[in-house]
C-alpha cells in the first residue's frame, strides 16, 4: 500500500480519519478522496481486510451523491468501455444481481419500446453478487440472442434494432474483476449501485429502479454531481424486486428532466390491469421469462404478462421522452405489439 502523505488517502487512512469511526460519528470523504479511493480498489491496491472494511463502512454511512459522482467518475476514466450507438437510447439501469421469483419483463418490454420507436439500451454481468440471480444476460440467452458482445456490436445491435445489450465483462471489465472480491462481503456494496449508472451507451436519458423515494434523488444528484456523464433525464421508479419491472399496484415513479424534479403514482388498475405480484411469479425467471417474451411480442399471450410488458415498454417510451404521458405511450406500445413491429423486431434481435 502507498505510503500515506497529506496529499495521499489510502483506504486505512479514510477509515480511521473519515469514515469508519460509525455510522453517526462518521464523515463524508470529498470528491478528491473518494476519486482516489476507487482508484485504488480498481488497481487491486487496497489487501482485502481493508477493502472488506472500507465497503462496510460506505454501507452504513451511506455515500452522499458527491460520493458516488466520484465513484463513477472514476469507473468512466478507468473501466467503462463506452460503445456509442448514434440513436441516442435509453439506458435502462437495472440490479445486476437479478430476480429470483418474478418473471424478467425488461427484455420484452425493450423490444416492444424498440419496435415503437424508442431505441433501448440495457447491461448485466453473469450471476453478479450478493443474489446472483437472473438478470437480463439470462433471459437473452435463453432467448438465443448473442450476449458476449464487444461495446462497438451492442452500439450496431442498438443502431440496428433499436435494442442492445452491453455485457459487463466487456464494457465494464475493471468492474466486474471486483466480482470475487464482491462475493466474499455477504452485502451489497456501492458497487452494486455504481454498476447500474455505468451507460456504456452514453445515453441522455436514464431509467432506474429504487426502493425509497430519497435513494431516487440520490441517484438524480448523482449524476447531476458527475463530470464524465451528461444525462439530461432521469426517470427512477419502484421496480418488482428492485428490478426496472413496474410492479402490479401502485409504483412511485420520480422524474428529473434538466434538474426539475417530479413524482407521480402508476396505478396499474387505471390502465385495467387486475393483477398482483403473485400473477407475475414464475418458476424458472430465465426460461419462463424467455418463453413469456416470445409469446407476447408474437401474439401469442394476451394475459396478465402481455399488460406488464406493455406498461413496461410504455414506460419506456415516456422516460425517453417520446411520449408526453404512459397513457400515449401505451397506445404507441400497444400498436407495436398488434401490427407485428414487435415480433419482427425480437426475430432480428435472435438473428443478429
């Protein structure tokens, strides 16, 4: 380890000076130091006691967003490999580590949204800790569809069929070389959040999952804070398991278009979608997820999932800001899905 100096902030010196006296007495680093501490994590610096320490540390302080504006900063500079697409798409963020119960709507909902007009991006890595469960990788590849992509073939997927898919071993890899590191923690780490705010597509708008109202501000800050990534609209909303899938009920949705801040409610009943979470569970999440997408985008499935996955596209469609409501964009998912765009769009998707 680097020897410490006034200048220099190793992960032991942060600990014992700034943040690891606790969860109340505790400091927030300044960007200078956080930006340096990931660096060292990144070059595998730091002996893994210390890092161990340092991840439990950020979890219960909580990283403020000047924190995590660093911590991405860093990740662009030192392992994001970006893979520009000239469509401009939506980047959708969701938990690497996956679902375990419920069905995986994204990769349809990506391909409906895609076929109305609205290019969409999406990026996971393979069994990701702490859940290690299915993520959009999983799906894809049940579905056929090509997944060990280098960022230059997502950006031409994406240009292509205005759906791509951005592996994180390739577009991310200093990242996913943490994964081992990350497994032995038992928690979720930043990393976990990080990883989601990656877009190796450099997308102007962003959608992402939360928990709580305040995590959805904190990620709006986030990249309002940040100097490598310039979003101009963030749409952040309660996701089923934490996943980018609108969950059966209400779902919180908050809106960031050039700083200005909204939130709303999604009732699903208002779009007469009757059903609960336990409607959306499935057995296998890759497999059954793989066939569901299939028989919806095809017409062949008109149930409970054929809503999700429409309410989800439309979702979407109006994060991208290609609509003015979910109701129009809806009506846009809707058309996609009946006039065949869909399908055809999902077939070139297997095909590329």
């Amino acid at each position: 380890m680097v020897e410490s100096t006034r200048r220099e902030w190793p992960l032991k010196r942060l600990m014992t000076e700034i943040i690891g006296s606790g969860p109340k007495s505790s400091e927030d680093m300044t960007r200078e130091q956080a930006m340096e501490a990931f660096r060292r994590i990144l070059n595998d610096i730091p002996d893994p006691t210390t890092l161990g320490a340092f991840w439990l540390a950020n979890r219960w302080k909580r990283n403020t967003p000047e924190e995590l504006a660093a911590y991405i900063d860093v990740m662009a500079e030192e392992s994001v490999s970006f893979g520009v697409p000239s469509c401009d798409p939506l980047d959708c963020g969701a938990n690497y580590d996956g679902k375990n119960t419920s069905a995986l709507l994204g990769v349809g909902a990506g391909v409906v949204a895609g076929a109305a007009g609205t290019p969409v991006v999406v990026h996971s890595g393979e069994r990701v800790p702490t859940q290690k469960a299915c993520a959009y990788k999983h799906v894809l590849d049940e579905l056929g569809v090509r997944t060990a992509l280098c960022p230059e073939e997502s950006a031409a997927m994406t240009d292509d069929i205005g759906f791509g898919f951005y592996y994180q071993p390739h577009a991310n890899p200093e990242v996913h070389a943490l994964t081992d590191r990350r497994d032995q923690m038992g928690v979720r780490t930043f990393v976990n959040t990080i990883e989601t705010l990656a877009n190796p597509a450099r997308a102007n708008a962003h959608l992402g999952s939360f928990y709580h109202l305040p995590y959805a501000k904190r990620i709006i800050d986030t990249f309002a804070a940040s100097e490598q990534y310039d979003v101009d609209r963030i749409v952040m909303f309660q996701g089923m398991e934490g996943y980018d899938d609108v969950r059966p009920g209400s779902t919180k949705v908050a809106v960031s278009t050039d700083g200005e801040l909204e939130d709303f409610d999604i009732e699903t009943a208002e779009y007469g979608m009757d059903m609960t979470s336990d409607d959306l569970a499935v057995p296998d999440v890759a497999a059954d997820s793989a066939r569901i997408t299939e028989e919806v985008v095809s017409g062949d499935r008109t149930d409970e999932f054929a809503d999700a996955i429409a309410l989800n596209a439309a979702l979407r469609i109006y994060a991208r800001d290609d609509a003015d409501t979910i109701d129009e964009g809806l009506v846009m998912a809707r058309e996609a899905m009946d006039d065949g765009r869909a399908a055809e769009t999902l077939a070139a998707l297997k095909a590329f």
